[in-house]
C-alpha cells in the first residue's frame, strides 16, 4: 500500500513570507508526528496529533509555527514569517496509534528560506 | 527529558566486514523502546531494528543486531557482511514506554552516524 507522502518535496522561500506543508499519512493511520532535522543533525519533535487534536505541541520552537490535521488524516504544518533559521528537512511519521512503537516516515520537505 | 548520544560522527567500512555503530542514551524511565534509523539520501528514514528494555535478549534482524547494556545505557548496532547499500546516515532514537509497552509516541534522536561501506 502506499507509505506516507509529503508535498513539496522542495520548497523555496524568502525570508518573512508564509509556507504551507502537507503530510498524508498511511491510510487508517491515527497518530501523525512532525519532526524538524537540521542539516547534518539528528530530527526534532515538534507536534503529534491522535486523531483530529494535537496531543503533544511541547516541540514547537514558537508561535509562528502551528498545525492542523481537521479530519483527522491529512496534516498541514503552517510557518508564519519564515526566518533563515527554519530551513530544514520537515519530516512527517504516522503510526497506527499513539500506544504503537512504529513510526512510518514521508521523505520530507525540504524547506529553503533565502 | 531524554538525551541520546552518538559519537562518531562518522564510519567506514570495507564490503562483506563487520562495523559497529556505538549509542548511550539517559533516561530516568523504567520502561522504553531504543532503534536504530537508517537513513539514506532519499531521506526516507528507515526503520533497521528495535528494542524494548524490559527484554533482556538482543534483538537481531538478518545481518543487523544489537548489544543494549540496560545498566550501562549503551545500544550498540552491529552490521555483518556489509554491503554497499548500507552506506547511509545511521540515528539512534528513544521512545518512552509503559509497563505494558504501550509507547507514548515521539521520538528522541541522536545526532547520527554518517557510514560509507567501501567495495
């Protein structure tokens, strides 16, 4: 079947504007995670949803940052008034439930901001 | 909180020998899952294998297995017979758990080991 996907899969931008990325977890899939991985670094959580509610938000580093999952199946981070220091790879990971040890990760969006 | 260390930034390795990527982690849990990530320029992150601290075996997965010292907080990855398709980044993660090994969902990442297998 098909794993998780994540649009774009590049994403350039410039400095203050606003950036939109999607993750679409594994089918039937009810707890999707975001993490952020800075070059040569290892990712970050930023925010796990169960179901429609973000459970978990502790990693989002400020309030530019936000995410909606309201259907409880595809997932959109949003970053307000991007910096230089948001550039990174924004990986999504889905698991059956939260209780479930098996994460399954998209490919990423990198994101570029000039 | 959770830390988890990787020291070598990175490793190599000739085909078909064996290399072993080194990991230390902290945790005030009694209970978690320890993995290893691979994690090639595609970016797919990959799982490779996976621990639960309360099994006392090494858990083993074809050509890779794993020394977890529970006391001394290590988690070692053993690769045999490597091949040239392993030649990736390599990340040790964390997930807390409950007695009953119901997992409370986000990950804590190493910094990641960059291994290059040579033919």
């Amino acid at each position: 079947g098909a794993g998780v996907s994540q649009t774009p899969s590049n994403k350039v931008t410039e400095k203050g504007k606003y950036v939109e990325l999607r993750c679409d977890p594994i089918s039937g899939h009810t707890a999707l995670y975001w993490y952020r991985q800075s070059l040569g670094q290892g990712p970050e959580f930023l925010i796990y949803f169960q179901g429609t509610g973000a459970a978990d938000d502790s990693g989002l580093p400020n309030d530019r940052f936000f995410a909606v999952r309201p259907e409880g199946s595809v997932s959109t981070l949003k970053i307000q008034r991007t910096e230089r220091g948001d550039s990174a790879v924004y990986l999504c990971a889905s698991s059956s439930y939260v209780g479930s040890n098996e994460q399954f990760f998209g490919p990423g969006t990198r994101l570029t901001v000039l | 909180a959770q830390t988890v260390t990787q020291s070598q930034p990175e490793m190599s390795v000739q085909e078909a020998e064996t290399v072993t990527l080194s990991c230390t982690y902290d945790t005030s849990e009694n209970n978690y899952y320890l993995f290893w990530y691979k994690q090639p320029p595609s970016r797919q992150m990959i799982l490779v294998i996976r621990q639960e601290a309360y099994k006392q075996q090494n858990a083993t997965e074809n050509r890779f297995s794993v020394n977890f010292q529970k006391a001394a907080k290590s988690f070692s990855l053993k690769i045999s017979d490597s091949q040239l398709g392993d030649t990736a980044m390599y990340f040790c993660a964390f997930m807390p758990a409950n007695a009953g090994g119901t997992s409370y969902g986000k990950l804590t990442f190493g910094q990641g080991t960059i291994l290059t297998v040579h033919p």
